[in-house]
C-alpha cells in the first residue's frame, strides 16, 4: 500500500515541479494533467472513487482544455518561451526560498503532530451515499456552487468575448 | 420539421442498400481482370509498327526508316538505325528499312505525334494498356520485333481507322502503278517517237508531280 | 428463469477463464485472472474492430451501390481449393491493411516534438481500450464492477482530447494545430450533450453503476414489450441526443471535420504515418465501439433479451448482437449525411442538442416522481412525458430553420 | 510514520511546488496553474483526514473536495477568460507588464 503510495507520490510531484520548471508552456499545461491525473490516482488509492472520476473529469478533460486553448491563443511566437531574462533569477531564488522554508515548517508541523488513530478498514462510501448527502445535508451548498458555475461561465464568456459587433455576413 | 430531411436521405441510402443486392443494373462496378472493360475505339496508348504479313513481320513493315518519327517525338523516346541495303517494299519499290527501331514507353508521353507525321502510315498507335513489367529499364523499352504487329491487328483495334487507311493506300498505289503504266507507256512513245525529234517538255513536271502525290 | 441464468452457455466464458487460471501456478493466479480479462477484451474487440473496418467499407458501398472491398483473399501457398482461396469476399482485407500499416516508413517530421508525437498515438488507444472496463458484456461478464461506472466512462474518454491536442500541436504543421482546435472545439461542444443525455437514465435507474442500469431494464410486458429506456418517451430523446453527440465524439461523418481531408488535409493525422497513423485509426473505431457499447447498456437494455421467450439465448449474444447494430446504424448515417460546417456544428450542439438534454433531465425527473401513477393517469404520464419532448423539438427546430426556403436539389427528388 | 502523516507531506510538497511556480514565474498562466496545484494540495489534504480521519463513515471530505474541484474550475475558466481580455489590450500576458490599470 505504501509503495503504491510513494509511486504515486513520484509521478505527481515529479511532474508538477517539471511543469513549474519547463520553459514549454504546452509542456508544462501536459505535465500539469500528468500531475492531477496522480492526484486522481491518490484519491483511487485512498479509496475516494468518485472524487478520482470527478477530479480526472474535470482536471484532465476541461481545465486542461481552457489552459491549452489559453496558450495557444495568447501566444505571440515561438520565441515566447524564450529563458527567463537575468532580471527573474532574483524572482526565482527568492520564490524558491519562500516556497522550501514554507515546505520545511509546515513539514515539520505535520511530522510532529500526534493524529487520532485511524480505522482501520478503507470507509466505503457509495456514490449513492454521496449523492444522497449532496442533496439532503448539503443541498444548499450545492445550489450555489450551481449559481457560482453559472455566473462564472457567463462571466468568462462576457469577459472574453470580442466587444466588436458581428458582422451579420457571418451569421449562415 | 427538422431531421425530415435526415430520414428521407437515409430511405434513399437504404434503397441502394437493398437494391444492390437484388438489381444489378444498379451496380456500376467492373471487376477488372476478370471483366475486361471495352475501350471506345478513338483509345490510344503506345504506338506500334505496322507490317504487311503476318507471317513475316519483320519483312513487311512498311517503315522506311525515314526517321521523321524520331525528330519529331517530343521526349525523344525513338531510337532509329538505317539499314544499308534496301528491300523492296509492298509495292515493290526498293526502300531502306529500320535495322533498329526502338521505343522506350516509360518515356513515351502517348501524344500520337509520330502517328500524324509519318508519310507511310508505318506507326500507329496501339490499345494495350497492361504493359507492366518487372524490369522497368529493359522490360520498358520495346524493340523492332515487340513493335511490329500485322496490318490484321489493326484492323481489329481500330476498323474504321485502318480501313481508311488501307483505302488510301490502295488508291494511292493504284494511282501509282498508272502513273508508272503511263510513264511506261510514254517511255515507249517516247522511244517511238525517237524517230521523230519532238521534245515532250511535260513529262519530267508530271512524274514529279506524282511522286509528290505519293509522298503527301 | 434462474435456470436460464445459471445455464451452461451463460456461464462458459467465466468457466473457460477459471480453468484457465487454476492451470497456473498459485502466486500468477491472483493477476492472471485480471489479465485472462484483459487479454479477452483485448482480443475480441480487436477483432470487432478489424472486421468493423471491412463490414464498414462494404457496407458504405452497398449504401452507394458499389460492391466495396471482396479482394483480400488467402496467400497463394494456402492449400485450400481455389475457389476458396480466391477471395473469401474480401474477409482478409483488414489483416492486408495491417500488414501495410506496420511495414510502412515511419515518418516523423524535422521539427516536430519526437515525445509528444510518440506519445499521442499511444494515449488515445490507452485510454479508449480503458473505457471498455465498465461496459457490461454479459450477465456475468463485467471486467470491472464500479460503483461510479459511468463516470470512469466519461472521465477515460475524456483523456482522447488530450491525444488529438498533443498530436496537433506536436506536428508542428500549421494544418494540424488548426485541426486539433477544431477538433477540440468540437468534442468539448459535444461532451455535454453526450452526459446530458445518459444523466437521464442515471436519475431514473438512480445509480451510476452500469451493470445496475441493465439490470433496471431487465422486464417485459405481456412478456414481449421489454422495458428498455428507449422505448419511453424521455429515453427515447435521450437517444436521439447520445446518438448524434456520440457520432460527434468519435469524429465520424456527418462530423467528421477534424480530419475534412478536403479542408485540413487529414487534421491532427496529417503527419502521421505507418503504425501511427494505424493506431490512431484503431482508437477511433475502439471508441466508436465503446460509445456504441454505452449506449447499448444505457438505452437499449445492455444484454437483456428483447423478449421472454428469448431468454435462453446467451446474454453476451445478445450484447454483441445490439452492438452490431448500432455500428451499423453509424455506418448507414455515414453513408448519407454530409459534412456539417463549423459553425453549424456548434450551433446544433448548443443552441438545439444542450437545451433539449437539459429538459430531457427534467422529463426523466417527472418520470421519476410519478413512478406510482396507474391507470389511465399511466397515460397521463406519457403524454406528458412525450410533450415535453415534441413541444420544445418544434419549437427550437422551427427556430433554428426560419428563414431558409425549403432546399430543392436538382439530382434528387 | 503513519500513512496520514505521509499523505500531508506529500501534500505539503506539492502545495509547494504550486506556490514557487506561482511566485517564480512571470507568465500568468502558469501561475494561474500554480494556483491550480496549491487547490489540489489541499484537497488531497480533505480526502487524507477522511480516509484516515476518526469519522470515515461520513463523506464530509468527499464532498467538500467535490465542491472544491467545482470552484477550482470555476476559477480556472475566468482566469484563463481573464487572461485572454489582458492579452486582447496589451499583446502579452507577462505578468510584469500588466501595470496600467485602465484598460
């Protein structure tokens, strides 16, 4: 069980420090799914089906897709993944050094800290389940996230919709 | 309504479907190799040499290795070589014939302009299109003994043509043979009328003249 | 009926692969079993699809009175009689395409991204052979039972984006980068539609599982009408939708675009060749026959028999038997429609296909709640179940064409 | 050490991977993608102290992560929206150049 963990551990942060570190912006979006599809792999190996189905749903089939789509339509050449200029090396030490002292207290916070004894047996939690405490204990969060979804597809929509009117030639 | 359109399309589909199985006027497909397809007659490939007698090709063609062909082909793909004797030809005239008469059909570009130029109707062009080989530099080019085919053969290839052609022939060896009974008999009344020191002026223009008719 | 359950023929495949197992030594027994499953899938649908490759063409012919692919015959060392040996119909043909496929060069372009190039091949089959995990072949034959089944479907055919994206832009080939885009404009268009039209059948049959699902379609009434999700009002709109969504998603004609051979030259395919190209050509049937295999399972009763006296018949023939069918039905829309244009192909993914689905769901919804309904109220139900699909088809259809004349054709009646 | 134990040290790894990509690098895709990564971090968190939490028998976590997933796309989709309107008025995404407030 542990070695699985770790294996999955290795692919997931593995590809995401890649794709942190790539200067290929379409390299690091497909690192990026490669890292969530760990993510869903870790929440398969905890036991959490549904969420490692919605996780892969949503990550590798339409997050990826909208950052894909990003790239390529807001970039100007190929010399857009160009080095990073002298200028960020200060940028990236210091992202560096913030990003590993935050990793080294909250790593030793987490190494020290005593949890409850687990159970031992994997919880078996049925998609019915699921769907039953969606509707019932958390109905109303689920209607705004419903409302949130909504207003954000529309607002992406507004936001990046050309403001210049359609030429009615266009319409068939 | 919308998608009536959809479901007419595919009644029609459908109907081929069915009908293909039980109408075979419906189908347009020829096998190839065991159907053979029926070329229209005016279908031309590569071009051949015609000889008189079948039985003896290479004594009857009725090239004269005037090498017309060979200037005028466009990608140069005839290869001639004049004989140095001569043989007499169906008429009986002698003529010089090829000793090499080569055609190298993968470059030939099918144009028929060796057809429309030779004087003697000795090239024409052929309807064998299944010409594959194994050896494309060899295999390709066709030499005097591949190329001649007896005037038979083209009269199965294309009837009309050749019979046009063998009119022409005909006429124009008929019209020879006169002139050359004329010549003969005005040889002769010229020989009679030795004794008598008329000239005859017209003679020499008349015989030109029929040899150009011969020619064209 | 338990009997029939229990029946020798029903059981064969399992008996077959537990004597297979036990032939090896105890510690391969625990993994041979899945891989038995694996190999089978693997072996009978790529069969399936070889032979779909040939039954396609001939039958594309047929539809346009041609008599496609009869050729292919056995090798001439074969010592079978010559008439055999001569054609066999063409049965051979895709074993030909095969050997051409494999012995071709291939060609990987100068400035292409050699990795991502290699890899979209390889992901697309990958992930399209992994949604064939939770299609319920028989009463028994399930490779794996998952309680979220239908959205590990969704979720592994999602991934054959990600391949068509990587593909295109890995070409580095101006054609093929626009390809993908189209491409991916065009799946992302019609994946909703496609799980808008299964939620339905999940609200009804309330659960995800795919093997739960068959078994809610498993009744007859009066013994000859079976309770398949199609023959009701919503189930069958949901068809409808998942039929034209999944023709959309396995790229095929009327949908073709990605690969408008007239407009892109081959779309993201354009720079692939040989065993390459071969694999992307087998994800798609693969994926063909794995949406066909949804929708068999989701609309069309899975393995259940479409009659009681029929129960005798082997479930996974009957499974095999619909999936035929159904590919064929895709085959015969390929043989007739032509290729819609890209804005037309969004326009009826969100302004036609979206809308109807989503009060499809609402449909299933009444269905639902007025389960108990008996009687004359029954048929209450369906006529209120059947309006709200017709009354918003016409009225969006009747939208969605004003202002064209009816199209005349000059070579058609 | 515990599988919990292991589970948020790799989850503490991976939110800080997310937030030195966001920090180090100045296009701002990849830093909305950092962002993205730093979600995710937390939600391997909630799906840990479910499975191996006191009250496994409630789907708490589950949930909680699918609402997560939810708002993170919902996030991703008008930021990258976001994106493309800054690139419409200053032909570059650089994060640097993003300096004038009027559009």
């Amino acid at each position: 069980m542990t070695a699985a963990l770790l294996l999955i551990a290795v692919l997931m942060l593995g590809s995401a420090a890649a794709a942190m570190l790539r200067r290929n912006l379409i390299h690091s979006a497909l690192l990026l799914v490669a890292s969530w599809t760990g993510v869903a792999a870790f929440y398969l190996w905890a036991g959490a089906e549904f969420v490692a189905f919605a996780q892969i749903l949503v990550y590798a089939g339409a997050v990826s897709m909208v950052v894909l789509f990003a790239v390529l339509l807001t970039r100007q050449s190929r010399e857009a993944d160009l080095p990073i200029e002298p200028a960020t090396v200060t940028r990236t030490a210091s992202a560096f050094a913030v990003a590993a002292s935050l990793a080294a207290v909250i790593g030793s916070a987490v190494a020290t800290a005593r949890f409850p004894a687990a159970s031992a047996e994997a919880p078996a939690a049925s998609v019915k389940q699921i769907g039953l405490e969606l509707m019932a204990e958390h109905g109303a969060a689920l209607l705004i996230v419903g409302i949130v979804l909504t207003v954000a597809l529309i607002g992406a929509t507004v936001i990046a919709s050309n403001d210049k009117k359609r030429d009615p030639e266009d319409a068939p | 309504m919308l998608g009536s359109g959809i479901i007419k399309g595919l009644a029609v589909t459908a109907k081929n479907f069915l009908g293909s199985y039980h109408d075979p006027a419906r189908m347009v497909t020829v096998e190839y190799p065991e159907q053979p397809t029926v070329l229209p007659e005016a279908y031309r490939n590569f071009p051949f040499l015609i000889s008189e007698d079948a039985a003896d090709p290479m004594g009857t063609l009725r090239c004269v290795s005037c090498q017309i062909c060979e200037k005028e082909c466009p990608p140069q793909c005839i290869v001639i070589e004049k004989s140095k004797d001569k043989k007499p030809d169906a008429t009986g005239k002698p003529q010089l014939y090829p000793l090499t008469f080569n055609i190298d059909i993968s470059v030939c570009m099918s144009c028929q302009i060796c057809v429309e130029v030779c004087p003697f109707d000795a090239i024409k062009m052929d309807k064998v299109f299944e010409v594959a080989v194994t050896n494309r530099f060899d295999g390709l080019l066709l030499t005097r003994d591949q190329l001649a085919k007896p005037n038979s053969y083209y009269h199965d290839i294309h009837p009309a043509e050749a019979a046009e052609v063998d009119e022409r022939l005909a006429a124009e060896r008929k019209a020879a043979e006169e002139k050359a009974k004329a010549a003969a008999a005005a040889k002769a009344a010229a020989a009679a009328a030795k004794a008598t020191p008329t000239p005859k002026p017209s003679d020499g223009p008349t015989e030109a003249s029929a040899k150009g008719g011969t020619a064209a | 009926m338990s009997a029939a359950a229990d029946s020798f023929l029903e059981r064969a495949p399992l008996e077959l692969r537990d004597w297979a197992v036990q032939l090896l030594p105890a510690p391969l027994q625990w993994i041979s079993h899945h891989l038995i499953t694996i190999v089978a899938v693997l072996a009978v649908f790529g069969l399936f699809f070889a032979f779909t490759t040939v039954a396609e063409r001939k039958l594309l012919g047929r539809l346009q009175n041609r008599l496609g692919p009869n050729r292919a015959g056995l090798p001439k060392f074969s010592i079978l009689p010559w008439h055999i040996r001569h054609k066999l119909f063409g049965l051979s043909q895709p074993f030909a395409d095969a050997v051409k496929a494999l012995t071709k060069e291939d060609i990987v372009p100068a400035a292409a991204d050699k990795v991502l190039h290699f890899l979209a091949p390889v992901v697309v089959v990958g992930f399209s052979l992994m949604t064939f995990a939770v299609l319920p072949f028989g009463r028994n034959l399930i490779p794996v039972e998952l309680d979220a089944a239908l959205l590990y479907f969704f979720a592994a055919g999602s991934a054959s984006e990600l391949a068509i994206f990587m593909a295109g832009w890995s070409s580095r080939n101006k054609y093929s980068l626009l390809a993908a885009m189209r491409a991916l404009a065009q799946l992302i268009s019609y994946e909703l539609p496609l799980i808008l039209s299964v939620v339905p059948v999940v609200l009804v049959a309330s659960t995800l599982s795919t093997s739960a699902i068959v078994q809610a379609q498993g009744a007859w009434t009066f013994g000859v009408l079976p309770h398949w999700f199609v023959f009701t009002p919503w189930g069958f709109a949901g068809f409808i939708i998942f039929l034209i969504s999944a023709l959309a998603e396995s790229n095929r004609s009327p949908f073709d675009l990605p690969e408008a051979e007239s407009e892109l030259v081959a779309g993201h395919l354009t720079e692939y060749s040989g065993f390459k190209y071969a694999l992307f050509f087998m994800a798609e049937y693969f994926g063909l026959t794995a949406l066909s295999g949804l929708g068999v399972t989701v609309f069309l009763g899975g393995w259940q028999a479409p009659c009681e006296l029929l129960y005798w018949v082997p479930s996974y023939l009957w499974f095999m038997g619909k999936l035929i069918l159904m590919i064929m039905l895709f085959i015969w829309v390929r043989g007739t429609l032509l290729r819609l244009r890209i804005d037309q192909l969004t326009r009826l993914s969100w302004q036609f296909l979206v809308p109807l689905a989503l009060l499809n769901v609402g449909n299933a919804a009444f269905w639902a709640l007025t389960a108990q309904w008996s009687g004359p109220l029954q048929l209450v139900r369906w006529a209120v179940s059947a309006a709200i699909v017709i009354v918003p088809f016409l009225v969006i259809g009747r939208s969605l064409s004003a202002g064209y004349a009816p199209r005349t054709y000059r070579y058609a009646p | 050490m515990t599988p919990l134990h292991l589970c948020l040290l790799i989850s503490t790894a991976l939110f800080c991977i997310g937030l030195f990509g966001a920090l180090a690098r100045s296009n701002t895709i990849l830093v909305l993608l950092g962002i993205e990564l730093m979600l995710n971090a937390a939600n391997i968190n909630f799906i840990a102290f479910w499975r191996y939490g006191p009250n496994p028998a409630a789907a708490n976590g589950m949930i909680f992560v699918l609402f997560s997933i939810a708002v993170a796309a919902a996030e991703a989709a008008v930021g990258l929206a976001l994106i493309i309107a800054v690139y419409r008025h200053q032909k570059n995404i650089r994060l640097q150049e993003a300096t004038v407030l009027k559009g």
